[in-house]
C-alpha cells in the first residue's frame, strides 16, 4: 500500500508505503481482503521475535512460497530464492525431522520400559 506525498511544493511526488496500520487504515479498506500475498506486518524480519516467527512458519511449509516472492519483490530475487530454499531444506528435512526422529525414539523408549515391566509383573503372579 502507497501513497502519494509532496515534501515541498517545488519537490516532484514521491510515494510513503507501508503496512494498513501506518496510514490508520482498517484491513477492510484496502479492498485486499482475499490477497494471499499480504501478511499485513505479521510475518517480517523487523526483530527477533517476528523473524523467529517468520523461520517457524517456513519450516512448517505452510506458506513460505508466499513469502518468498514477497521478500523477491522487496530484495533482490537469487538471494531470496537461495535463503528460503536453504531455510526451508535445512529447518524442514533436516532439523524437523531429527526432533521428531527424537521424540519417536523417546516415545519407543517408554513404551519398551512399560512392556518390560509387565512381563516383569506377570512373572511375579
């Protein structure tokens, strides 16, 4: 979203954008209300917090296609394609699937000490 501002009267137009809430603008006056392409500020790179909240939903493949053509249109196209593609080969294939791979080996684990110990208590009886 854009709008046009003068800084002098002699100066030519240059245009502000930004988010809805800049300009103090509900979401519905934007006429963007079915545009998968806007996350209205939620998922950025603007501090630790949302950029950890940015990586998560990559690694979830839930929508990091989206925002890899908006951070195309933002930044330069290679690097974009080369740091959501890594992030998304790294942090889904490989970091997702060795915690889960975890918590399946922990849950085995227990699962194994309980049926050793029923065999243990049906020797007892």
């Amino acid at each position: 979203m854009c709008e046009t501002y003068l800084q002098h009267s002699d100066s030519p137009k240059t245009y502000k954008c930004g988010a809805p809430k800049d300009f103090n603008l509900p979401v519905v006056t934007d006429n963007l209300k079915t545009d998968e392409l806007v996350f209205y500020d939620i998922i950025n790179f603007d501090n630790y917090g949302r950029a950890l909240l940015s990586i998560f939903v990559a690694i979830t493949l839930e929508g990091w296609v989206l925002m890899m053509y908006n951070y195309m249109d933002a930044n330069s196209n290679m690097f974009s394609v080369l740091f959501f593609v890594l992030v998304v080969f790294f942090g889904a294939f490989l970091a997702l699937n060795l915690v889960l791979a975890q918590i399946m080996e922990s849950f085995y684990a227990q699962e194994n000490d309980r049926l050793v110990k029923q065999e243990f208590e049906a020797k007892e009886q």
